[in-house]
C-alpha cells in the first residue's frame, strides 16, 4: 500500500521595505481570492485589526470574550464555522495544539504581517537548570530528559502544582528547547505554520530577523517575493535583493546627525566604539550619573537647540529597562519602544532619538549557531533600527531628523543610504 507523502505547507516571505504596499497587496489578495478560500490574518496591533475589518470585502470577524469564554475558545467555533479571522499576534501566539489540529482540516491561508516573537528565554536560572537535569521521578526515573533534538521531556506525571509548573508545561507540549544545560528556550510550535495550506509573512530584511533562524532551526523551506504597484493593483514579484534595491528616496528623507567643524560639543563622542550604547554598556553608564546625565543632555540639546523642535514632534527610545533613567527633559511621555513595528500611531514625527544598539542575546546567538544556523548581528540591528524608524512620519514620504550616537548603530544605517 502507498503511503501518501504529507505536502509541505508553501511559505512565502513578502519582503519589501516599508511603505511598498504590502499590507494593501494582502487586502488586494484576500478580496481578490475564491469564496472557498479561508484566511486567517494576523496582525501586532488591535488598530490594524480594524484597518483589515474595514478595508476587507470578505466578512471577517474577529475573536471575542463571550460569557466568560476566552478569545482562544471563541477562535476555535469560528475556525469550526469556517469564518474568515484577524486578530493580533498576542492571540496567535497562545496557538496549542487542538487548534492547529482544527484550522489543517478547515484548509487555511496564514498572513502573517510582520515577523512574530517565536523564541522566547524561559525563566529558570542556571543553577535550577542543574537541579531538574539530577532530580528523580517518584519511581527513580529522570524528572527531565533532552530528546536528540534538544527537547526537554517531562517525565513525572503527577506533579501539579509547584515552582516549575510552567517548565513542566511547555515541555508537556514539546515547546521546550535546552542549551548546554545553561539555558531553556520556548519555541513557538512549528506545526502551527505547517497546519496551514499556505503562509505568505509580510516583512523586510527577514534574513536579519529571528524567525528567519527559527525557519531555519526547523528546517522549512520558504521562497521570497517583493511587491510592486502596476497601474492601480499590488502585485507579487520576483524578489528584489537589499543590493539591487533603491533607496535613493530614503537618502533624501533621513537627516542623520553629524558634528560639523563649527560645533562646540560632539554630540556623538560618547557612542564611539562597536558596544556603546548596547544594553550591557548602557548598564554601566546607568550608574555612573555624570554619564547618564550627558546622554538626557545630548538629547534634549540634539532636538532643542540644533533642531529647534517641540517635544510633541519627537519620538525616542532606549531598551525598555532604561525608559525612566534616559529620557531627554520634555520626553517622558515620547517613548516609543525600541521593538515597535507596524503601528501607525507615531506618524507626525519628525525627529528621532535612538539611545541603543541592538545585539542579540549572546546565548541566543550560540543556541542557534550550535545547531548549525548562520546568524548575521548587524543585519538584524540594521533592520530593528529601519522598523523603528518607520514609525515617524518618513512612512508618510516625510523627511525626519535623527540623532544615534551609537557609532555602530549610525554607520549601519549610513551604509544602508548609500
């Protein structure tokens, strides 16, 4: 007898920068689409919920509260409906496994506008790591076991309730990677992508981004496209490759700070060197107040006084931990975290304040290297740094002005201008 060979769920990476039209492309795509066709379309923030509800011809709903019922319940009836569904990443993310089982045999399409956090570090020390990895089971077994994959098997059935209720839960669900029995890693459970009949994710330089090395931990396969506007409809293209692509309008629209010679104080000096401004090096300078009260200067001096702004007009940010120790005077109430992307809230913004540079997580990075996965840091700076700056009015074809005194940081965006 045959056995049928399971067909790999088509991935598509809709990678265009920013402002090219993807999300209209997806809104063409879906209303353009058969009435037997069924999407599922996920989005980060609850505001972009209501630009597809209202922009799409198709009867989408969206998941609900009901009598005392969750959003995770009320989105499984609807998959049982076979409605059409948007809701946020927040929502998708709590995906198990009864769900994903539900939307393979409804046949869904997936679009996924913007990347997701799909790896996450879970909370247990080092030292408590040890103790599961040498405890015992009631009968003498291992409490835990790593499979040949690196999944963390939970082996004590009757334990319920404790300090590693949540340990014990994400690898009951087979969600739970180790690392050189030093860390433990969440991973969002791939069989949600391959429940689906097609994904296409709505990105820019995915090959920077974290889900890109997830895709590449599990070993699927994805095909790249771009989006183009002809005449007056978006259309999937072949990809354009970050080298072949033009940016000339962006370099008109960026105004980066540089000192000039007639300049009394460089506002830059302090970012020199490839690590300032990183978390851990902002960790020191937190401590320090002379050091911290020259970067709240530099900021208020960059947007005042060079500038010439009010506060309203200015967007900033640091890693979330420093938010109430950095902010320039005026800018309490201007922070815009460093990790925001696709909101439209922050669009009257004309100048820009970046207090950091990104890396990622060190064991992180050796987590994804130890399992044979290239990892290239500066593209994934570059391309958080792009997201943030997107927020401000340049995705309106507005020019900005923008102080980074990360040496590193502003020569990555520099180079990506030329």
């Amino acid at each position: 007898m045959l056995v049928k060979k399971p067909i790999q769920t088509k991935i598509n990476i809709v990678d265009s920068i920013m402002g090219s039209g993807k999300t209209s492309w997806a809104i063409q795509y879906m209303n353009e689409a058969p009435r037997y066709k069924k999407f599922i379309y996920i989005t980060p923030f609850l505001n972009e919920v209501q630009r597809v509800l209202n922009a799409t011809e198709r009867e989408f709903v969206q998941p609900e509260n009901i009598k005392g019922k969750s959003k995770l319940d009320n989105l499984k009836k609807l998959i049982l409906k076979g409605e059409d569904i948007v809701s946020t990443h927040a929502l998708f993310q709590r995906f198990d496994n009864d769900l994903i089982e539900l939307i393979d045999m409804q046949g869904y399409t997936l679009i996924l506008d913007e990347v997701m956090n799909v790896i996450e570090q879970a909370k247990i020390t080092k030292d408590d790591i040890q103790l599961l990895l040498t405890a015992k089971t009631k009968t003498g077994e291992p409490l835990v076991t790593i499979d040949k994959n690196g999944f963390v098997q939970w082996n004590e059935k009757d334990y319920s309730e404790g300090n590693f209720k949540q340990i014990r839960n994400l690898a009951a669900v087979n969600n739970l990677m180790i690392f050189e029995s030093t860390a433990m890693y969440w991973l969002f459970p791939v069989s949600a992508f391959k429940g689906f009949e097609e994904v296409f994710v709505l990105t820019y330089m995915f090959n920077g981004q974290l889900q890109r090395y997830y895709y590449d931990l599990f070993k699927l396969d994805y095909s790249f496209y771009s989006v183009a506007k002809v005449n007056d409809s978006y259309q999937l293209i072949d990809y354009i490759p970050l080298d072949k692509e033009d940016r000339s309008h962006l370099k008109e629209l960026i105004n980066i700070y540089n000192s000039k010679p007639i300049d009394k104080v460089d506002l830059n000096k302090i970012g020199e060197g490839r690590y300032a401004f990183s978390k851990s090096n902002l960790e020191k300078i937190v401590k320090n107040n002379e050091l911290k009260k020259l970067i709240k200067n530099n900021g208020f001096n960059y947007y005042y006084n060079k500038i010439g702004l009010p506060s309203d007009l200015v967007m900033w940010t640091t890693f979330k931990d420093f938010e109430k120790t950095l902010f320039p005077k005026n800018l309490k109430k201007q922070f815009v975290e460093v990790t925001a992307r696709a909101t439209n809230d922050y669009a009257n913004k004309s100048t820009c304040i970046y207090f950091a540079n990104r890396f990622m997580n060190p064991i992180l990075k050796q987590f994804f290297l130890s399992k044979g996965v290239t990892v290239d840091e500066d593209l994934f700076a570059l391309s958080e740094l792009l997201q943030w700056i997107f927020r401000s009015r340049i995705r309106n074809g507005q020019p900005i002005n923008i102080y980074i005194p990360s040496q590193r940081m502003r020569e990555l965006l520099e180079g990506y201008l030329r």
